[in-house]
C-alpha cells in the first residue's frame, strides 16, 4: 500500500511538471504581424527542447516553415521568459525578441522586434539611473515629478493612459494556446 502511494505520488508531481512545459503544438489566439509575415503564418507553431541543451527551445512555423532558436532567461512556478537572439527567418530580420510562458494558462507571447515587450531582457535596457527636479529616470522608464509614469511608448498620469500604438505594436506580436 505505501509503495502505491509513494508511486502515485511520484508520477502525480511528474506529470505536474511535465504538463507546465513549454514544449508543445500552440493555436493561434491573436497576432500582430506586418502583411508579409502574417500570410506565411499558416501553421500551428511547434515548440520543442534543444537536444544537447536544456535552456534553449526551437521554434517553428511562426513565419513560414522556418525554425528559430530560444534560450530560458528566467524561470519561476508561474511564468517562463525566453531571449530571441537575432536570426533571419524567411527573410525577416530578428533583432530583438522574447517569449513568456504562462503556466497556468498554458499561453505563450511572442514579440518579435518589439522593444517595449521584451523590456528589460538585456543589461542595456536599463542604462543609468538619474535622480532630479523633473522626476528619476531608469533606462526607458521615467517617473516624473507631477505623477506621470512613462515606458516603452505608455504614459499614465492624470490625463488618463496614452499609448504610442506604432511603438507598442510594431514587430511580431502572437498569442497562442496550448492544444
């Protein structure tokens, strides 16, 4: 009776880990994407391990039949943070991307030369931080004086929200669900 038990247990926290992998074949829920990308999206996007190293995912059929690579950046019991580097798929030039995994959703994000998404991935993204009269500034966030918050194309004070839409949509923005 214990061994059943300890056995259950085992497999039980097994398959808990395993069902909150990455790894996977993902629907589509929503896309941003310039006209010529958006019409090479034609397939369910496939995430599978790297064989020979355990932080680094492929991904295919984001763009096209192509397949790029990314490595785990950060990890924690709810969400997963992956760095694109820069690559060439199907002529589309990466320069920035991540991806965040959403374990309890099941759900990946995907930006594919979005700055403003992929904020903080890099050491450069922070720069200097400055403390003065006008407010104190970090990298691409500052916090004004007068209550006015602003980072990657947002601002929030007491006008309401505005959102630089050209900045906080431009590359590749996909949603997609676990099947």
């Amino acid at each position: 009776m214990k061994k059943t038990i300890l056995t259950l247990t085992l497999l039980g926290g097994f398959a808990i880990c395993f069902g909150q992998s990455i790894i996977g074949k993902y629907a589509e829920s929503a896309i941003i994407a310039p006209d010529k990308v958006r019409n090479m999206m034609q397939n369910d996007v496939v995430i599978t391990q790297d064989k020979s190293s355990s932080k680094k995912i492929w991904i295919s059929n984001l763009i096209g039949k192509t397949t790029f690579y990314a490595v785990r950046n950060a990890a924690n019991e709810d969400k997963e943070v992956y760095n694109i580097p820069p690559q060439n798929m199907a002529g589309y030039a990466v320069n920035i991307g991540c991806i965040v995994f959403d374990k309890e959703e099941q759900q990946i994000s995907i930006a594919l030369n979005n700055k403003s998404n992929c904020l903080g991935m890099s050491p450069l993204d922070y720069g200097n931080v400055s403390v003065g009269k006008g407010g104190i500034k970090a990298g691409g966030v500052k916090v004004g004086a007068n209550g006015e918050i602003s980072a990657g194309g947002t601002k929030t004070g007491k006008k309401g929200v505005s959102v630089n839409a050209k900045q906080a949509l431009s590359g590749v923005q996909y949603v997609g669900s676990k099947k």
